[in-house]
C-alpha cells in the first residue's frame, strides 16, 4: 500500500497489491499449504487449485488451459521460451531475429545463445522506438527459427505491431515469441485471434504477488524444458508449483479483464494530464509519439540536467519513479532503449520513466510535475 507523504510513479516495475488478491492471500495465510503434485487428497485439492488459476488465465486470453505454463516470473517465461525453443529447432536452423530495445531477460537469453553458435539479427529502430516492417521480412533467411519482440516496450510505452508481426512470421514458417509483461492488463491479448505462437507474462505487474509469471505456449510448439526435475507443468518446467502465486495471478488478470473499460479511461485522463504538465517544465522533452502507446507507461527527458541528481533529488522528496528496466536501475548508465533509438547518452541519462497504477490520482500528479519543476530549475541553477 502506499504512503500518504509519498508518490509512486514506477507501476512499470511492480504495481500494488489488488484488494482482491490481499484478501486472497490473507486467507490463504489460514489454510495449510500442500505439495500440489502429493497424491493424497491436500495435494490434490492444491492441484486443482492450480488446475483452476491455469484455466482462469486461459480464459482471459482465449486459449486453452494445457497452453498455460506457470513459471517464477516473466523473465523465466522470456528465458524458457528463448532458450527453449531455439534449443528444439536447432536442425532447422540457427538464426533468430529481435530488436536492440528489448528487455534485459530477453536480450541476455540471446547472448546466452550466441554463445551456443546462434545468430542474430538485431532490428534498428526509428527515433520513437519502432521497427519497419519491411526490414523485417527482409531480415528473414531460410535459417530463421525464431523472431522475438516485445509487445509493449517497458521503458517507453511503445506498442509493437504485433498482429503485423505474427501474420509476417506465420507467413515465412518462424516461429514468433512475444514479452508482453507490459502489455497483459492494458492491452487487449487474444491468442485465438493472433497467430503467436508463444508469450510471456508477469504477476507483480499486474497487482498479484512477485515470483509468478507464465507462458503461453501454443499447442504444438517445439519446446525443450530447460530445468529437470518432476513432471510440472505438462513436463515443460519442472518444480514444485507456487500455488499462492498461480491462484492470486488469475484473480489479478481476471480483475483486470473485468475492468480493462474503466482502468483505460482512467489512465488516459491522467496521461494527458501529465503530458500536460510536463510541458510546462523548462527544456524538456516527451520521448513518445501521438499514436500506438499504452497509456500507463510515458517518457521524459530533462537538457542539461545531471541525472544522477534528478533522481536523488526525486527520491529525497519521496517521489518514486524510474530511468529504465528495474532490472537494471542499479545502475547509472544511459538506458540501452534510449540509445537505440539515436539519443545522446547525457541526455538519455536525465530521463524519467514515469508508469502509472489503478489508484494513481491526478493530485498525486499535479504534486509530481511541481516538485519536478522545482527540482530541475534547482540543478540548473546551480550548474551555472
């Protein structure tokens, strides 16, 4: 839950709890947890809990339940189905293609195969983040297994043109793998309409609890499991399964499927409140075109501003925001999306991403943009 004396703009990163999975896991904390795989009737009744969250997700991407694999995150679900699926079509060949702005979990997978004698294509981008569909198609050869892009970029809010993508891939015979940890929840995901093959999804992006995420995996997709162990998961990931996890990840998606009307309308009215704001802020710059955006995720970047201080300064005021993947925010460095797309790393290096959540508000919003006003004309001020 968040503070009162604080604001949290980082809901690309991990989102709150929903109510309904609070009180799912305030009574789970009452009953007794059990091996789902035990035969005795515990086990069994957690199997069926399993069984149950599997079906539910099903549901509300439109696939069958035997399609579903849980996982203990989506960067398990981008490594497993990477790793996976070039390693079971290796004999047909050993080229895959992706892009330069895609997340660490993917982009690290692919290095991991390089090493292995794969070879990659990686696609560059026009100055908003998006790829030319032309080159593409071009960029396919008769040794392309796979192409794996993002369907929501999580550091700019770019949405891919994936339904183009998947028809090109089902076109030329290549198998299409799709990250959409920031799309599920905000863009409308139908697997019996796009012909993707694979895609992976995360909990705590949606309000259910971190160390849950699952791939979808169409049936008759070649996939080599990539741990050894049980029989879970169909034999395609082998661990005992979090029960919790699965259970509060399906009421999250199913909440969020219920509600997609209400929460788009939501974030849309604060988005362009903020746009709005932000505008108002001496040299800065709005890295987001007017079209094919998800509206909960927008970037900015601040000239001549030391980044470092921006974000010090930010998180001094109890501000919470981020300049890139979490995965990565250790680290001061010029984020790896922005450079891809041609911008300098200075400038790069003053950027916010700013992602909202369900109960962001537009005070919250308001109290932001003057603090970050404040603090910007602050450092400039005594840069000079």
């Amino acid at each position: 839950m968040k503070q009162a004396d604080s604001i949290y703009l980082d809901h690309a990163a991990a989102t709150f709890l929903l109510p309904v999975v609070q009180n799912h896991i305030s009574k789970w904390l009452q009953d007794k947890t059990v091996n789902p795989s035990s035969l005795h009737s515990k086990g069994r009744q957690a199997g069926a809990i399993i069984d149950r969250a599997r079906r539910d997700i099903a549901k509300v991407i439109n696939c069958k339940a035997s399609e579903i694999i849980f996982t203990s995150g989506g960067t398990e679900a981008n490594n497993l189905a990477l790793i996976g699926l070039a390693s079971s079509l290796r004999e047909k060949g050993q080229h895959i293609i992706t892009c330069k702005t895609e997340h660490p979990s993917v982009l690290e997978s692919c290095k991991q195969l390089k090493s292995e004698g794969f070879t990659f294509t990686y696609l560059e981008t026009d100055s908003q983040g998006q790829i030319d569909l032309n080159h593409l198609k071009n960029a396919i050869t008769d040794q392309t297994i796979l192409i794996t892009l993002m369907w929501v970029n999580n550091e700019t809010g770019l949405i891919h043109p994936v339904e183009s993508i998947a028809q090109i891939a089902q076109e030329y015979g290549v198998i299409f793998h799709c990250d959409a940890a920031q799309a599920f929840g905000h863009i409308p995901i139908r697997a019996d309409l796009i012909p993707i093959d694979a895609i992976s999804f995360s909990a705590h992006k949606i309000g259910a609890p971190s160390g849950t995420g699952a791939l979808f995996l169409r049936k008759g997709t070649p996939l080599r499991k990539q741990n050894h162990g049980g029989g879970q998961e169909s034999g395609q990931r082998a661990g005992t399964q979090n029960v919790l996890g699965a259970s509060a990840f399906s009421l999250a998606a199913q909440y969020h499927d219920t509600h997609f009307k209400e929460h788009l309308q939501h974030y849309t009215k604060l988005l362009n409140h903020l746009h709005k704001s932000l505008l108002a802020i001496e040299e800065v710059q709005i890295n987001r075109g007017d079209t094919d955006y998800s509206p909960h995720i927008l970037n900015c970047s601040f000239h001549d501003i030391d980044g470092e201080a921006l974000f010090i300064r930010l998180d001094m005021k109890n501000i919470s925001v981020s300049n890139g993947a979490a995965c990565s925010s250790g680290s001061q460095a010029p984020s790896h999306v922005l450079t891809a797309m041609g911008m300098k790393e200075t400038l790069a290096q003053a950027s916010l991403r700013i992602s909202l959540g369900i109960d962001t508000t537009l005070k919250e919003i308001d109290h932001f943009c003057e603090k970050l006003s404040e603090i910007t004309r602050s450092i400039r001020s005594e840069a000079h």
